[in-house]
C-alpha cells in the first residue's frame, strides 16, 4: 500500500462518520445521540490503528469504553 492509498482510507472513512452524513446530508445538524457507526475522527482512529499494528484485535470497538 502506497501513502496515497492510506490517505484515500483515511478520506473515505471521514466521509462515511455519522457526523459527515449528518452535517452534509441530513441538514446540517449534528445529534450525537443518533450516532450508530462512529464518527469521522473515531473511524480514521480505528483505521489507522488496525493499519499501523496489523493486529485486528487492536481494533475491538465492542470491548472498550475509550472509541476515540
């Protein structure tokens, strides 16, 4: 994998966080309390976390309180 193709994972993944789709689909309000798949930031958090360590159980969103 090049840079390039991080950065496209890193920009995919910011596009797909409830608050993206929120704030540039669904009006422009951000309700936190709706969210069901993370934000941009904690999606480009487990990414780059799974990326970097290549462990995916570094990446278990279902058994920590800490998702970024």
């Amino acid at each position: 994998m090049t840079q390039d193709d991080v950065n496209a994972a890193l920009d995919a993944a910011s596009r797909i966080g409830d608050d993206f789709i929120q704030r540039e689909l669904g009006g422009g309000r951000v309700d936190t309390t709706q969210f069901s798949h993370g934000s941009s930031a904690q999606r480009q958090k487990w990414y780059t976390t799974g990326f970097q360590t290549g462990d995916p159980n570094r990446c278990n969103t279902f058994e920590t309180d800490n998702l970024g």
